[in-house]
C-alpha cells in the first residue's frame, strides 16, 4: 500500500480514539469560508507573546468567545470541564469550587484576568469569581510556567481576558446595547444582563455591563436537593479604553462581583452539625489600569505594562448562632513586559521577552470581632525579573530557553518571617519535522511558595482537633520533563475541511510537597516526601464547513515516593465527545457533548469514586431579517439522562437535568 501521511493520521486517529479524547472547542463557521478550530487559536499566556496554540511547544487549550456563549455558563466550571487535563473540585456550590490542572489545584495554579493576579486562596472556599459573560476568552495553560509567571504556576496558568466595546461595535456604528434574560432548571436560576458599548471620537471607546443571577437550592440527578445551595450574584463591569497617540493604548477597567448565599461554613461539604450554615456575603473588587505599545516595524518596542489592585471581602454569619467571621484579602501588583526582535543571521531570529513583576498580597481576619485564628493578619510581597528567548532557526526549528528570579517574604504577627530565593529555569523545543508533522519537548523547574493558611493557621480543625502553624514550610518545587507531537492536514476528506491531532505526555516530581497531616489531636501543614507525577493529554478535532467533531482524552497518575501510595487528589481519567452540525445556509447549529469519566481506584478506600457518563444537548438560533436582527437563543440540556453522579475530589454529587435557555437582543 502506497504511503499517505493523511492515511498515517486517520489511522492514529482510529487507534487514539478508543481510549477517549477530551473534548475542545470548534468555533461555528460561515458557509463557504475556512473552519476555525480551537487548537488553531492564538494564545499569549503561554509564552507572554502571541502564538499558535498547536505550533506551541507545549500543551495549551483556548476558548474562545463563541464557545462560552454557547455553554450559557453560570461559573466558570461550566467551562473548564471540557478541557482536557483540567477538573473542578469542590462540588457544584460556586462558593466551593476551585480548577485543577493535571490534579493538582488550589494556589498552585495562577489566575489571571486581563494580567491581574488574582491570589486568593482559603481552605475550602473557591478561588474564581466573576460574571462568566463578561469573558472573550479562556487560555489554560498545562504544566509549569514559572520561568514567566513565578509561584503559582507550578500546575499551569488560568488567563481570562474580558471583552471590550470594540466587541460588541459593527463597522460604522458608534453606540449600541445588549439585553440578555436566561433561566436553567436544575437551580431554577434565572439571569437578567445588559451591556451598553459606544465609540466616543476616534480615540475612546466605553463599556459598561450588569448582571444579576439568582438560584434555588440545586437539584441533583435522580432527585433531591442539595441543602444550603442558593444565592443570588450581581456584577458590574465597566472598561474604558483611550488612544493617547499613534500605536498607544491604555485601557482603565473596573469590576465588582457581590455573592450572597447560604452555605456551610465548608461550601465543598454536606451540611451537618460539625459544618453550620452561613449566611455568606462577598464582595470582590478590582481596578486595573493597562498600557500597551505596539508599533508595527518597530522590533525593539513592544511594551505592555498593567497595575492593578483586588480586593475580596467576606462575612459570614454562622445561622441559628450568634458567631460571625469576616476575611479580607487584598493583592495589588505591577507588571512590566517587554519584547525585542532580533535578527542574528538570516537563519537566527530571536524573539526577547524581558521584564520585572511585583506584586504584594495581605490578609487579615476576625472571628466576632477578636482576630481569627483560621486567618490570622498576614503580609507577603514578591520580586520577580524574567527573560525568555523565542529562537527561531532555519524557520522550522524553535528553541525557547527561559530563566526567572523571585524573592518573597511572608510574615505574621507573633510568629517567625519568611524570607526564600528561587530561580526558575525551562527550555522547550519544537521542530516542524514535516508539514504535517511537529515534534516538541520541554524541561523546566516551578516552585510554588506556601500561602497564608498553610503557614499560619491556628485554632480549632473540628471537634477534639486543633490546627498547628507552621512558618518553617518550604517552597513545593518541580521538575518536569514533557514531550510530544502534533499532526495536522487540510483537505483531508473534501476541500475546505481541516484535521488535527495534538498529545503531550509528562513526568515530574515535586519536592517538599505541602500536605495537611491530620493527627488524632492535631492537624499541621507539612513538606513531606516527593510525589512523582505522570500522564498526559491528547486532543483531536475534524471540522468542514458544517461538521465538526472534537474528542479529548487526559490521563493522571500520582503516588508518594516514599512508599508508592497513591495521591487521593488525582483526577479520574476522561474522555469528552463534542459533535457540531450547522446546516448549509440555516440559522440554526446544533451541537452533542458527552463526558465518560472512569472511575477512580488509585485513592485510599474512602475516597474511591465510581465512573459515570453524562450527555447533553445544545442548539442555537441566529435569524436574519424578517426584523429580527440581532436575536440570539441559545437552547441547551444538560445531564440529558439525570444521571446522579459525583465528580472525583468532590463530597457532594453534581447537578441533574440542567434545561438551560438565554435570549439575547443587541440593538
């Protein structure tokens, strides 16, 4: 048989397939023009530059604009689940929820949005609040970015990027506005928005935004309720973006996100005597001021600079009982990037990103009015200064060597500073072997520095038991190891379709791993004994015209190298499905999902979980003429079976026939 690349690739595909691939994105495209596909998306998060998220050296996911649209998202889990390497843990309770890249979670993923940290990170309560329809765009970036980003990208980094009037501004318009209603049954919430854009001259543009959503307790698969599960969110939005001169913008954005809800005091727990219900409010507040200079031909100035300040509010009062905590947490920071093109001989090109980070968090907490030992007053700031070489050679060869330097200090009243050091080092490589063909491979070493509870928690665990502090914890450090390839051709079954394939696979250790050691009396955070880590992902998508099709697959496997136990913390393996079909010249597009997730045996007995596939539906409607400009309905069923099921590292099972619906008129 004669040899076809694209015969190689069908049959990689029929092989790869069986074991599951995990879904990603296709965005809907117009007849007749090229489709888009989400691994052809660009990404800057990555590597602080813009790049193919395919050609990367490296495992990157992007969604995109439309794709958020069409979920009709009330967090930002409902997003993240479609990825592939990526799980939310906490249970279905929004206050409780907290991503997880490649297992592993909390603080040691950084989140950014629109390049402000956002660092919070307490015990059992969420990390990611904000108003899902303020988003363009989704990167997660999988596996450490410490040489760019420092602590905190140990895991991988979550960048999200809002939306800006230019958006929403068709050619010629000046000012318009947004309405949008929606309802889902499994919480019976329902959702009211509006945004407002305009273009003020040829230099301003302004947009504004709120949204209130408000939900019942939820219900969960095969009936039932999960008790102390409703609230009610309202957000506003406001962004101005200014044009000072030629190649120069600066854009002023600020935004609040208000939750009031009823949970325990452990949103990702049950409800029960050792955890109250609250009556739960918090508030997030952020400002961030951007500047970017870009100047086409110009290839020693390429200046992005932003300083931003957050800060999170939260009060919770403990109901039938007089007890009332408060926390505040405020981080603000000042970021500092430059890129350099150089051209060291017609075969060489270097693309220099170089700059300097910092950034400063504090904490402070009171438990009726006294200060709280489960978050007591704390302060840390970190230095960081990076550099990063994009080389390009014989224009099929990049090489991209990276080292950053950060200096933190920590400290709290009453107890020892901390003072660390850590240099960051990475080198990726990928390689167009073929032009269907592409090779990479990373090496690279994160850390991640402990956070204020970790180091600093006192008082009672639970009955009988008590925290001790720790402010002689070490930094977690990684060393990684990844490599793979990608597969990609057009034209492939009729003109105009495109297919691409695309795995990475990982081994890493970390060193000094931070672990709660619960004894009979007490509980200490501890460095203990290495954890080695392996697995990878692989991602596949086919799309025409008017057919797509998406299949994903991620693996994890954990355990104490010490004694070879297995991490409780690692994800089950999963496999996502995601079919898309837009009839020639209609305005409907019709998509499936499917989730097969196995179950989890690699955890101690208590924590084992059971496998479980999910399904869903979608539809959306975009009539034209007939006066109907501007309508959008989007139709969706979630959990089309009412499976009850429960989600690996999570206490509580997950939401059940979700019928979602949001209408939407621009005008």
């Amino acid at each position: 048989m004669k040899f076809s690349p694209k015969l190689l690739l069908l049959s990689t595909t029929m092989a790869v397939a069986p074991m599951g691939m995990h879904a990603f994105g296709q965005q809907a495209t117009p007849e007749n023009n090229p489709p888009v596909i989400e691994l052809d998306a660009v990404t800057v998060s990555a590597t602080r530059t813009e790049s193919s998220a395919f050609k990367l050296p490296g495992s990157v996911s992007v969604i995109g604009r439309e794709r958020i649209e069409e979920e009709q998202p009330s967090d930002l889990g409902d997003l993240l689940e479609s990825l592939p390497g990526v799980s939310m843990s906490g249970g279905p309770r929004t206050a409780g929820e907290v991503p997880t890249i490649r297992g592993l979670g909390g603080d040691r993923i950084l989140i950014r949005v629109d390049g402000a940290r956002r660092n919070f990170a307490s015990g059992h309560d969420g990390r990611v609040f904000i108003e899902p329809d303020l988003l363009k765009q989704i990167e997660v970036v999988r596996g450490p970015a410490s040489s760019i980003y420092g602590s905190g990208a140990l895991a991988g980094v979550l960048e999200m990027t809002t939306k800006d009037a230019g958006d929403f501004l068709e050619p010629g318009k000046n000012f318009g506005s947004k309405f949008r209603g929606g309802y889902q049954s499994a919480a019976k919430e329902k959702l009211i928005g509006g945004t407002m854009f305009g273009r003020i001259g040829d230099k301003t543009e302004i947009l504004g935004d709120i949204s209130y959503r408000d939900h019942s307790n939820i219900r969960i698969g095969g009936g039932g309720k999960i008790p102390e599960s409703s609230g009610s969110i309202a957000s506003g939005f406001v962004k101005l973006g200014f044009t000072p001169a030629d190649f120069q913008t600066v854009k002023l954005s600020a935004q609040r996100y208000d939750d009031d809800s009823q949970v325990p005091n452990n949103p990702q727990g049950a409800l029960g005597s050792s955890n109250a219900a609250n009556a739960r409010h918090m508030v997030q507040d952020e400002l961030n001021l951007a500047y970017q200079y870009d100047e086409p031909g110009n290839d020693f100035l390429n200046l992005k600079a932003n300083i931003y300040g957050n800060q999170l509010d939260l009060e919770e009062d403990q109901i039938n009982s007089t007890n009332t905590e408060t926390t505040e947490f405020d981080t603000w920071g000042l970021d500092v990037q430059n890129v350099t093109l150089l051209e060291t001989s017609p075969s060489i090109l270097n693309r220099l990103v170089y700059g300097f980070e910092f950034y400063s968090d504090s904490q402070d907490g009171t438990e009726n009015g006294a200060g709280s030992d489960d978050r007591p007053a704390a302060d840390a700031q970190t230095y960081g200064v990076f550099l990063q070489d994009e080389i390009t050679l014989l224009e099929n060869v990049t090489v991209i060597p990276g080292l950053r330097y950060d200096s933190y200090h920590r400290e709290s009243s009453g107890l020892a500073d901390t003072d660390e050091t850590a240099l960051s080092p990475k080198i990726a490589v990928g390689w167009q072997a073929l032009p269907w063909l592409s090779l990479h491979g990373a090496y690279s070493h994160a850390f991640r520095a402990p956070s204020f509870i970790e180091l600093y928690v006192s008082g009672q665990h639970f009955f009988g038991n008590n925290f001790v502090s720790n402010p002689d914890l070490k930094p977690e450090k990684a060393r990684t190891w990844e490599g793979g390839f990608g597969l990609q051709f057009d034209d492939v079954v009729q003109a105009n379709d495109s297919l691409r394939f695309k795995t990475t696979v990982f081994t890493e250790t970390v060193k000094d791993f931070i672990k709660l050691e619960v004894t009979a009396t007490t509980s200490t955070f501890q460095n203990v004994d290495d954890v080695d880590r392996r697995g990878g992902e692989a991602e596949l998508a086919y799309a025409t015209p008017t057919v797509s099709a998406a299949l994903g697959y991620s693996v994890v496997r954990a355990a104490d190298a010490s004694n070879g136990d297995s991490i409780d913390s690692t994800p089950a393996d999963t496999v996502n499905l995601r079919l898309g079909y837009k009839p020639p010249s209609s305005e409907f597009r019709f998509r499936w999902e499917s989730s097969f997730v196995r179950a989890q045996q690699n955890a101690d007995s208590d924590e084992l979980t059971g496998g479980y596939a999910v399904h869903g539906l979608g539809l959306t409607w975009e009539p034209k003429g007939r006066d109907l400009d501007g309508l959008r309905v989007d139709l969706a069923v979630e959990n089309l079976f009412d499976k009850h099921y429960e989600r690996h590292n999570a206490s509580l099972p997950e939401a059940g026939l979700n019928t979602k619906l949001t209408i939407s008129q621009r005008f």
